[in-house]
C-alpha cells in the first residue's frame, strides 16, 4: 500500500490517514483495481500502437501499388480527386464499410436502410400509443373537470344542509327551552290547583262527561213528555186520567229537577274552568 501510494503521488507527500486494518484492506483493495486498470490501459496502448503500426505499413503498401502499378500517388491527384477520394474515405467510415468497394458499399446501404425502415416502424408504432395516450388524457381531463363539478355542487348541497341544520339545531333548543317553561307553568298550574282544593268533579274532563249525560237525560225526556201529550189528549176516565197526569207530572218534576240542579252544577263550574285557562 506504502509503495502505491508513493507511486502516486510521486514526488508529493503522502497525506496522513489513521492506518488501522479497515483503512488498509481499503487502500490495498483500491491499489489492486488501479493497477489492473493499468495494466488494461498498458494492453490497450500496445494493442492500438501495433494496429496503428499495421494500418501504416498496409497505407505505404497500397502507396507504392498504386504507385507502381497505375503511376498514382495522393501528391500526384488533383484537388477534385483529392476531395473525391476524401468523401469516399468519409462515406466509408460514416458507414463503418469493411473497404470502399461496391458490394460494401451496397450492403451498408441496405443494412441502413434497414435500420431506417425499422425506425420509421417504431415511429408508428409511438405515434400510435401517442394517439392513444391522448385519447386517455383527455377522457381523464374530462372526468377530472366532471368529478370537480360534481366535488363543487356537493360541497354546496353540504353547505345548505349544514345551514338547515345549524337553524333545526336551534329550533330545537328553543322548543326545548319552550317546553321546559311549559312544564313549568302547568306544574305551578297544579299546585294552585291543589292548593285551591279543587275537586275532581269540577274537571275538564269531568264537565264533558256530565254535559254528555246531560244531552242524554234531553233525549230521554223527550218521548216522556210526547206521552205526557197524549194522554193530555184523552177525554174518558177523567179520575184515571188525572192520575197518570198526576204520575207524569211528578216524574216530569223530578227530571227537570235533577236536570236543573245539573245546568245549575255546570254554570258553577264554567267560570273555574275559564279561570284555569286564563292561568
């Protein structure tokens, strides 16, 4: 690790670090990976100086040919063939040929081609899934403004709720508050009422049941005194007939009797009844 590190940093001094296990298995791994490193990049080099030293000795070879055999040399073309001679070396790069004859040449061409022919292919085949992922983005867009308009009405819809339910909520309290001072006037009600030893038989109740009875009694007497009439209207017998007068009359009497002490019961009782509602 010592030596790599010298090596490195060469004529500089070496920084300080903490040298304990950790930081030298760190430091003897990173020395391991640098020199295969150079040792790949050492290879590479030679490799590349020989395929240079190669493609010079083929350039001078191919110099003197066509130097010996057709009398041509790049110093002996002109400008026109020179700029020829360049553009077929740049073609013949551009398309990566094995050399510039014809048949290369082809092939290149068909192998890009090709290429264009697929990529004009997935060009489609992209335009299509463009096509149908804006379909898509606009149905979305048109749910997303749908569903807005749907969030925006619902939260109007539950603002109104929220009102009419705020105004039943105090509704509420005041019929709870109206009942509460309801039952505490009919409770004082009782209590005047108790305290005023007011008898059960004076009640509302009780004076709808005794006019009901009442009514009754009415429609009873009604066919007594229809036969009050006609024996009124019989002449024989005066002494019988004078007798059933006399049993009528009684009978007469004590009905309109007990039906006056009735009225009389039931005039009594109104003006407490009016009273009660009054308090």
């Amino acid at each position: 690790v010592t030596q790599w590190l010298s090596n490195i940093f060469g004529d500089q001094p070496i920084p300080r670090y903490e040298v304990n296990t950790r930081t030298t298995e760190i430091l003897y791994q990173l020395a391991e990976c640098s020199e295969a490193r150079c040792r790949d990049v050492v290879l590479l080099t030679e490799d590349l100086e020989q395929k240079a030293a190669e493609y010079g000795t083929e350039g001078s070879y191919l110099q003197e040919l066509l130097l010996e055999g057709v009398g041509l040399s790049t110093s002996s073309l002109s400008k026109t063939a020179s700029s020829y001679l360049n553009a077929l070396e740049g073609s013949a790069m551009a398309l990566n040929t094995k050399d510039t004859s014809l048949a290369s040449y082809v092939a290149a061409m068909n192998d890009l081609t090709a290429d264009i022919l697929a990529t004009e292919k997935k060009n489609q085949e992209m335009d299509h899934e463009l096509t149908i992922l804006r379909k898509k983005l606009t149905s979305a867009l048109v749910l997303r403004k749908s569903l807005q308009e749907d969030l925006s009405k619902t939260e109007e819809n539950q603002a109104v709720e929220k009102a009419r339910a705020e105004n039943r909520l105090q509704n509420m309290d005041f019929f709870k508050a109206k009942s509460e001072d309801l039952k505490f006037r009919i409770k004082a009600a009782e209590n005047q009422l108790s305290a005023s030893r007011m008898e059960p038989s004076l009640s509302h109740q009780a004076l709808l049941d005794l006019s009901e009875k009442l009514a009754k009694l009415k429609q009873e007497t009604i066919p007594m005194k229809k036969k009050l009439e006609s024996f009124l209207d019989l002449t024989p017998n005066p002494s019988l007939a004078q007798v059933k007068i006399e049993e009528a009359k009684r009978e007469l009497a004590a009905i309109d009797a007990e039906l006056t002490m009735k009225v009389d019961m039931m005039e009594i009782a109104m003006p407490d009844q009016h009273a009660r509602h009054m308090i």
